[in-house]
C-alpha cells in the first residue's frame, strides 16, 4: 500500500536516490538532453525545476542552495548563464519529456528528457501544427483584426505599386519581342527580282496573257494595211 508515499523511491536508497537524482541534473544541464527511463525522467523534473525556478534570481544564496544538491561547480555556472538567458521568461514547464518506446532487455518505458527552449527544431514544429488547429487559425484571425485602418491603406498603396512597376516593366519586353520577330521574319524570307516576277505572273496570269498578246498584235501589221502599202502611187 501506498500510505504516506509522496514520490517514487525507483528501488533504492534516500542516499542513493539522491545521488542519482543529482548526476542525472548535472547532465541534463550540461548536455541540455539525455536519455533515462519513464520513471526515472518523472522525478528528474521534480527534482531539476525548482533549482531552474531559484535560479532565475541570481544571488549567492540561491548559487549555495543549488549547490547543495548538485555538488558541482560546472553545472551551477551554466544553469545561472546560458540556461536562465533562454527559460527565463518561462513561469515553469522547463523541460520536455518525449517518449522513445520500450527497452529491449526488460520492456521498460524509455523517453528523452530536455529543456524546453534549447530545442529549436521540435518547437517549430508545434508552432506549425499549432497553426492549423482551431485554436490557431482563431490567434492568427485575431491578429489580422487589430490592424489599424492606416497599416490596410499602407497595404494596399504598397500592392499597388508594386502592380504598376511590374506593368511598366513588362511594356517594353513585349514591343521588343515584336520587333526581334519582325526582323527574323524580313531576314528569312529574301525577295529577289526573279521571285518577284515569279510571284507577279502567278498573282495575274490573265494580265500577263493580254499583254503578250497586245504586242505580238502590234508587232504584226494587218494584210490589208500591206496591200496598200504594195499599190503604187498615181
């Protein structure tokens, strides 16, 4: 029975639950992430908050009362510098756990324990998927909404101007494009003279007929006006 039974003991001593407890900090401060057990991990983070908590206020107090319970100078540094500059915002929820599966040996649940804020590429992540939730799409509708009406007419002058330039800029391609394409059209199709007449008799047969025929007619004196040439003169 669980009477008077406050947290788990993981199966050891008080001394040695305390020890254990203590390295496990150490490492997770100084690694930022490490690997344990489900079980093991759950009292991690009620052991490790609280100091993250007292370090937020940096005083020589709050440096003794942590280093009772790490016993080590490295982690002390770290967590009042590099770790407070990036939780300390947070009014808690420091770190993460995330669950790995089971432990191939004796099936035991086995999970990844981290801080929260050194992890960039999950938090990112559930912003994105956060996003698309209900929740999200409300924020982000909110958002738009508190927009002043001179940041929407700030919008719409910029859209527009930037419609115009790109018209302005797309007139001249288009008359250049016409004149390369009437250029390439007169240097591939050359009209020399014998084409030219060539084109001319198939364009007007008929003219061309009548004229051959007009000038062999007048090339070609009638009989009679021979015949009165031929007569002599009284």
């Amino acid at each position: 029975m669980r009477h008077g039974r406050t947290h788990n003991h993981l199966g050891r001593t008080t001394t040695h639950r305390k020890a254990m407890l203590a390295n496990m900090a150490t490492s997770l401060i100084l690694n930022k992430r490490i690997a344990t057990t489900l079980a093991k991990a759950k009292e991690l983070k009620k052991y490790i908050e609280p100091m993250i908590t007292k370090a937020k206020v940096d005083s020589t107090h709050n440096r003794r009362t942590v280093f009772s319970s790490l016993k080590h100078k490295e982690p002390i540094k770290e967590l009042f510098s590099t770790v407070i500059e990036k939780v300390g915002d947070r009014p808690g929820g420091y770190t993460r756990i995330l669950k790995t599966g089971h432990r191939l040996g004796d099936n035991a649940d086995m999970c990844i324990i981290e801080l929260v804020d050194f992890n960039d590429s999950y938090t990112t992540q559930k912003e994105v998927a956060k996003a698309k939730t209900r929740r999200g799409r409300a924020k982000k509708a909110s958002d738009t909404a508190t927009l002043t009406p001179s940041d929407v007419n700030t919008a719409t002058e910029m859209t527009e101007t930037v419609t115009s330039a790109e018209v302005i800029e797309e007139t001249p391609t288009m008359e250049t494009h016409a004149e390369v394409i009437e250029e390439i059209a007169v240097e591939e199709t050359p009209m020399t003279e014998e084409r030219a007449e060539v084109a001319a008799e198939e364009v007007h047969p008929i003219v061309a007929e009548d004229h051959s025929t007009t000038t062999e007619e007048e090339s070609t004196p009638s009989t009679e006006e021979s015949e009165k040439t031929d007569e002599p003169q009284a």
